[in-house]
C-alpha cells in the first residue's frame, strides 16, 4: 500500500482511518474551542483531531476559532512572561 505522492504525515493517516467517525457537533466544538485555541495561539498546532475536523468543515466555529486566537495571541505579546 505504497504510494509515492507526497508522504502523508502519521495523523493525516489516522484522520483517513477516522472517516467515519461522527464529526462533533458545533456544541461539543464550543465546550473544547478555548484549549484548542490556546494550543493554536501557542503554535501547538491543532490538539485534538475530530475539532481540526470540525473546523475544517465548520465556517462558524472555524471563525470563533480565529477570534479567540487572535486574542489569545495579542494576550501573549502583552504578556511575554509564562506565568508557568
Ligand atoms: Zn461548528
């Protein structure tokens, strides 16, 4: 099963063999959006898989994603120092 396109990365395959698993609805997105935008906002890269899936197909809480990176962001330059 080798193909010689561009390597798919170890999640992206996974993401493949989750097709069918149910997409979250936009309710179960919102209970997660604030951790999945602070692991965005401190480039983390997307944290959990089924919510890049939501917010892929998602516009509207693909946009409250932004918004919330966005202030997370201006929040971390005002603030440089990890409260650890
Ligand atoms: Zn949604």
């Amino acid at each position: 099963m080798k193909t010689v396109h561009t390597a798919p990365t170890p999640s992206q395959v996974v993401a493949l063999l989750l097709d069918t698993t149910p997409w979250l609805s936009c309710e179960d997105c919102f209970e997660h959006l604030d951790t999945y935008a602070e692991s965005v906002a401190h480039g983390a890269g997307p944290a959990s898989e089924p919510m890049h899936r939501h917010l892929l197909g998602c516009a509207a809480c693909a946009e409250e994603l932004h918004t919330l990176v966005e202030l997370l962001r201006a929040d971390l330059s005002d603030d440089l120092h990890d409260r650890g």
